[in-house]
C-alpha cells in the first residue's frame, strides 16, 4: 500500500503525514518509520543547507550498494554501483571502456554487450525514480561512457565502514 501511494524512498516517508502512513501500518511504525527517512536523508539535506547546494552525486563507501542522486537514495546492485563508481573518478570525461570493465568484472571474461547491459540497467533504476535523469551516461561512440556530471557535483567517500576494532 506504501508502494501504491509512492511512499517508498525516504525522501517521501520523511515528509508524509505521519496520518497516512498510520493508516497501513499504525502509528507508532508510522512514527519509527519517518524517524528512519529523517535519519537517512539528514546528512544529505545538511550538506545542500550548508553549502547552497550539495553535490548531485555522491558515492559514500561505507554503505556500498547505494548511492544518492539529487538527494534521493538509489539501491543499486552490485555491477550497476561498480560502473557508476567508476564513471565518477571522472565525472564529465570518457572512461574507456577497457578501465570500465576492469572496475566492473576485474578479471573476469564477459560477453562484450554486458558493459551495455548494465548502463541500461542502472539508467533504469535511476529514472525509476528520477526521470529527468535518465540521460546521466552517456555512451562515447567505440570508446567508453562518461558520467555528464561536472567535477564539482560528485562527491566519493572513501572511508569505509570500520569492522570490529582491532
């Protein structure tokens, strides 16, 4: 039912009327849920307060899987994360082909449209739920993808998340 009323990202539960979402799953969940939202959007929407406005793309390692685009958090599979990770190290250049499969398969021999396969995939889910983002690859003619984002508008967290203290 959250689904059907586009109460699926965080962005949305956090700025629902905690009366509807009570009406599906009561209040107190409704209230633990919108805490959830608001802790996860929370260091998205304090950066664009503080700087005027935040990056479009950010990449935080510590939570592999995810990145967040225009504020909306986006869950990727694992090949789609490992291509758009890629693509912003360089953000608004053409990263050939070969560094791409490299960052994606490793070793690995793949079927030569899979590089394809996977940019349409991930420009799926992306405008899935942002559709004026549909066009954020954009293939380089027998050469590679670049990610149309300026330097400026990418952020890459590096740190990962700690495993238990040594």
């Amino acid at each position: 039912a959250l689904v059907a009323q586009g109460l699926h990202q965080p962005e949305a539960i956090a700025d629902a009327d905690p009366r509807l979402l009570a009406q599906w799953i009561g209040e107190a969940r409704a209230a633990a849920l919108k805490d959830w939202a608001r802790g996860v959007l929370q260091p998205v929407r304090a950066a664009i307060e503080v700087k005027g406005q935040g990056p479009a793309l950010i990449i935080d390692e510590r939570h592999p899987g995810e990145i967040v685009l225009d504020g909306h958090p986006i869950r990727l599979q694992e090949k789609q994360y490992r291509l758009i990770r890629a693509l912003a190290a360089a953000p608004g250049e053409c990263v050939p082909y070969e560094t791409l499969y490299e960052a994606v398969w490793g070793q690995t021999v793949v079927e030569g449209n899979q590089m394809h396969f996977q940019k349409t995939q991930l420009l799926r889910r992306i405008a899935s739920i942002l559709p004026e983002r549909a066009d954020l690859i954009r293939t380089v003619t027998k050469r590679g993808f670049r990610l149309e984002l300026r330097p400026d508008q990418v952020r890459i967290d590096l740190r990962r998340a700690s495993s238990s203290a040594a």
